[in-house]
C-alpha cells in the first residue's frame, strides 16, 4: 500500500505540473534576472491549504538593465567590457552575485526573455511576457556562437564567409580570417591555419577572395535539378520522421488509460447499492473528467507546434538560391550557410563537403582515400549517395 501511496501521489504531482505548463503557471526553479512571479489564482488544497499559482511577469525595475546588457553586446562591446560595467554599477544577478562571464553568457541565451515558457522539453511561445525582441535576441545569439567558434572574426576588418567552415587538410586546424594593409595602403585578406599558432603545421595562407569565389561557385554548380529534387525529398521524409517524436503518442496512451478508468468505473455503479460509495464514484469520475480535458488541450498544443512543410516548398527556396546575385555579400553568405558543411585544404586539393551528403565525419578531418571511396565521379546524379566534391 506505502508503494502504491507513493507511486500515486508521484503520478498526482507530476500531472498537476502538468497541468500548470498547460496554463504557462510557474512550476519551480529560478527566476531570471529582468522577472517576477505574480499570483493569478488561488486554489484549495489537501487539508484546506491555500495554493497560489503563479506566472512570470516583467519586473519594471530590473527589466531596463537586461535590454541594457542586450544592446551592449548586440552593438560590439566584449563580455568583459559588460561584466565590469555591470559590476562597477553594483548591479547583481538575479541570485545576488558579481555577474561573471558563465552568468553572463547564460542570460544571454536565455529564452524566457523572447517569452518561451518552458517544461518537460517543450516550450511555448507566448508563455512569458518578452523583455528582448526576437530580432535582438538572435543576433546576440549568432554574435556568441562566431566568438565562440572563431574569437578572430571579431577582430575582422571584412566579413570572412567561411568562418568555422574552412579546414587545414594537413593538421585539422580550422583556418580563420585575417585582414592587413601594405606600405601602399592596400588592404589584403586571406584565412590562415591556426596550427601554424604552434608551429605545429607550416601551411600558407590562402587569399580569402580566391577561395571563397570559389565555393561560392562550386555550391551554386552543384545546385542542378537532381540534388534540388534530392534534398526537397529528403528534407521532408527527416521533417516527418521528426513528428513521430513528439509527446502526441504518449498524451494519446494516457487519453486511452482514463477512458478506460472512466469506463470501469461507470461499470461499478451499475453493481453498488451504497449511495456513499456512489457518490464518491461520481467524484472520481468528475475528475477523471477534468483530466480528460487536460490531456486533450495538451494534444492541441502539440500539434499546433509541428511545422508541416512539403516538397514543393523547398523546391522553391533551393530554386531562389539558385537564381541569386553571385556578387552579393548577403546571397554569398546564404549559399555557404546552406549548403556547404565544411572545406578542407590539402596540398593538391580542395575538398567541399556539402550539407547534401548522408554520411557526416563531424570534427575528424576525412582523408582523401576516404573521400574518394565515397565517391560516383565528380558528378552528382540522384542516385550518388555521397555528395563530396574533390576539385
């Protein structure tokens, strides 16, 4: 009985969470720094006790210094530079320390500020009321990734466009931008390897217009109307292997297991004569009931948050890519992103892996035996399932 007790009231606790981040109702944890908890209902509990739910609000107060911190980042300044503002100003965190740079860094990331309410891995947009706009947050967001993956573009005069991309064949060192002018004024950019830091690999840099003409080229080249076909297919088929994941099917099996409790115990008033016990049937039924609710706003939300996309569409985008100024900075950008996953250089080859090949070698460096064996020409028909490109 003591397991069943426990087993039940985990089962209770865990639903009453539940059904709280339904309603986007505080469940616990800290409260960021910029926010505060406000009580919108009170509810009776066990032995008559007072439950006070609560959500998130904007705190008038402190909300200002976290669009401040924001805006500091978002326009150039060094988190080093906003820790000791932050700290000379005496303002704290929202635990009541010194901001450092792991405090820093996560309230820079954190998405309560766009207004995601979050719990049991799902998030919902809305839940919380925003203090950062969306636009300010994720250009924050990709300013801490590029430091993160290449402190050197910071210090970049012109945009390198194959940053965190562009690999060293001989030592796997990824290869970052520098920018410098002659005697005669002129500006010359090119990417060198970071081994070369440590002397532990000798190649030269290679001139940053030269290479990235050059993947530019090659990934617009590749874009013929087998691999738009390709990728349009495949992206789909991961799209709806990805709704398969969702918490639908569980919410389903739980919406099944209270029909059939309800069920049974409609089954039972038809064999009891005690109207005690009657009457406290009909209570569990009621309840039941409201879990029944429960459980199916749970499924709506659920499936409002699964994005259906379809081949056509993608064809599309693939198709505008395509068709783009070769010369623009923000359309050369777009077609490294999306379609080159990374290059490497060796001494008698570059080789471009593309964001269409099935096989990923992640950090380690392929060799170009490998790549070769992974090979159907240097052409790319709908049936070569690798798309690697040695040129």
């Amino acid at each position: 009985m003591a397991e069943y007790y426990s087993a039940e009231l985990s089962q209770k606790v865990k639903r009453g969470m539940q059904i709280n981040a339904t309603k986007c109702y505080y469940n616990g944890g800290s409260v960021p720094l910029g926010l505060k908890l406000e009580t919108v209902e009170t509810i009776n509990g066990p032995m008559g006790k007072k439950i006070c739910k609560k959500r998130f609000a904007i705190d008038e107060e402190k909300a200002p210094i976290v669009q401040k911190i924001f805006e500091m980042y978002a326009n150039g300044n060094t988190m080093a530079n906003i820790i000791r503002y932050l700290n000379e100003k005496n303002l704290k965190t929202s635990q009541g320390n010194e901001f450092n740079k792991n405090s820093l860094r996560k309230m820079l990331l954190n998405r309560k500020y766009i207004g995601y309410y979050s719990y049991d891995n799902k998030e919902t947009k809305g839940g919380i009321p925003s203090i950062i706009d969306d636009e300010l947050f994720f250009k924050v967001g990709q300013k801490l990734q590029e430091n993160k993956q290449a402190p050197s573009k910071g210090k970049a005069i012109v945009p390198f466009l194959l940053t965190t991309k562009l690999f060293c064949g001989n030592c796997n060192s990824m290869m970052t931008g520098y920018s410098g002018t002659s005697k005669t004024g002129k500006l010359h950019s090119y990417y060198g390897c970071k081994g070369t830091w440590s002397e532990k690999c000798t190649r030269k840099g290679v001139s940053k217009e030269y290479i990235e003409n050059f993947v530019v080229t090659n990934a617009r080249e590749m874009l013929t109307n087998e691999v738009i076909d390709y990728i349009a297919n495949t992206v789909v088929k991961l799209a709806n292997k990805e709704k398969e994941k969702t918490r639908i099917k569980t919410l389903e099996k739980d919406l099944r297991r209270n029909e059939k409790a309800k069920n049974n115990l409609f089954d039972s008033i038809k064999e009891c004569g005690i109207e005690s016990v009657r009457k406290t049937i009909f209570n569990e039924i009621a309840k039941l009931e409201e879990e029944h609710n429960d459980i199916e706003n749970q499924i709506k939300l659920e499936e409002g948050n699964i994005v259906n996309i379809t081949v056509p569409q993608i064809k599309f985008f693939l198709k505008a890519i395509k068709k783009g100024d070769i010369n623009n900075l923000k359309y050369r950008q777009t077609l490294i992103n999306v379609l080159v996953y990374k290059v490497y250089i060796y001494d008698d080859n570059v080789t471009i892996v593309f964001t269409t090949q099935d096989r990923c070698y992640g950090d380690k460096v392929p060799k170009l035996s490998e790549l070769e064996s992974s090979l159907l020409g240097n052409q790319f028909p709908p049936d070569t399932k690798y798309k690697i490109k040695i040129v």
